[in-house]
C-alpha cells in the first residue's frame, strides 16, 4: 500500500534526524565538558597563584 510505503519513508527520515539529533547534542556535551575542564584548570592555577577573588560587580 501507498501509506505503509509513505509511513515507512517518514520513519526513516525520523531516525535520520534523531541520529543528527544525538550528534549535535553529543559534540554540544563534549564542547561543555572541555570548556568546563579548561575554566576549572583556570581556577586551580588562580588560587595556586594565591590570587583574590573580585566578586564585587562594581
């Protein structure tokens, strides 16, 4: 039939997009994580240093 044809054509596009999805969100997470390693190293060389903290937003 011309629906069980058509349904399982949007299947297949929906798996694509869910794979590209997953991706996307697999590099997004990867890119998190090196940004958050490379600030935390930043903090960890900052105190070594004996460095203040200017939390004030003045």
């Amino acid at each position: 039939m011309n629906v069980k044809k058509k349904n399982n054509e949007l299947t297949h596009t929906i798996d694509e997009l869910n794979q590209v999805m997953d991706e996307e969100i697999n590099l997004k997470e990867s890119e998190a994580n090196h940004s958050l390693t490379e600030f935390e190293k930043e903090i960890v060389e900052h105190n070594v240093e004996g460095k203040t903290w200017n939390t004030s937003d003045q």
